[in-house]
C-alpha cells in the first residue's frame, strides 16, 4: 500500500456527509465527542481545511467534517 504521509491532529465532535436528499440537501450525521483525542489523518484524504474544520473523504463515499483544536495557521504549515 504506498508510503502515505500522516497528519496527526486533536479532533473531537464531528458531522458525517451521508450524501444528498431530493431537495439536494446534505444528509448529515452529528457525532458528539466527549473529549478530544489525537488522530492519523492520511494526506491523501484531506479535501480541505477551514478554521474549524477538517473536511476528509470517507468510506462509501461519504465526507467527514472534523472539528480541530489546533491553530488554522499552524496546522496549514504542516501539511
């Protein structure tokens, strides 16, 4: 399977993009976390960073926005 690069990053709550309705809007699924944790993003799964989230593909097609407690400035530096 490749050399992948990593990024490791504190993620905590997090929606999952299921997919579109009829009215082509997104079905999204809110999860909650308790607390943070740190997690191995592959590089090759980030579509985009914002200042609070990280946008990465999924499994079935399906998107996960990731909320990140790191600095926006900081954490673009590192990809």
């Amino acid at each position: 399977m490749g050399n992948k690069r990593f990024l490791e990053v504190s993620v905590k709550d997090h929606l999952i993009l299921h997919g579109f309705d009829d009215n082509n809007e997104e079905i999204l699924e809110e999860v909650k976390a308790k607390d943070w944790s740190k997690k191995s993003i592959a590089l090759d799964r980030i579509q985009s960073i914002s200042e609070k989230y990280i946008l990465t593909s999924y499994a079935y097609g399906r998107l996960i926005y990731w909320e990140y407690k790191e600095d926006y400035e900081t954490l673009k530096s590192r990809i």
